[in-house]
C-alpha cells in the first residue's frame, strides 16, 4: 500500500465489460513490458507502465503490443 499522486491514478473509462482495466505487455528495448490501456484509436492504444512516470506513456501500435489469453 503507498499513497500516490493523481497523475499515478488511472481511471476506469477504459475498462473491459466487467470492469477491469485492460492489462497488456507491450514491446520497449527488446523485452516485455506490463502495461494498462488507457485509450484507443483505431489500430493505435495510448499506454501506461504502472509504477513508471507518466512520461514514459506512448502510443503503440499492434505489432508491440500483446494481450493475456
């Protein structure tokens, strides 16, 4: 448990059907990364890396991103 600001707090908006945040690995510097879907366009999601600085959020397309089964 640790007290965050509110730029580490990721809303809801862009949950799943039951309400989960949607969960990924995405591709940096040749390894996997976890990472949370904050909004997507089109074939492109804009991430998050939870426990990293806001500044590390980007845009990724398809091909370096992977979605749990």
């Amino acid at each position: 448990d640790e007290w965050v600001m509110s730029n580490r707090i990721i809303e809801p908006k862009e949950a799943d059907e039951a309400g989960a945040q949607k969960t990924v690995q995405v591709e940096w510097g040749g390894d996997w990364w976890p990472a949370v879907i904050l909004k997507q366009e089109k074939d492109r999601y804009y991430i998050t890396y939870p426990g990293w600085d806001s500044s590390w959020d980007e845009w990724v397309t398809k091909e370096r991103i992977r979605f749990p089964k």
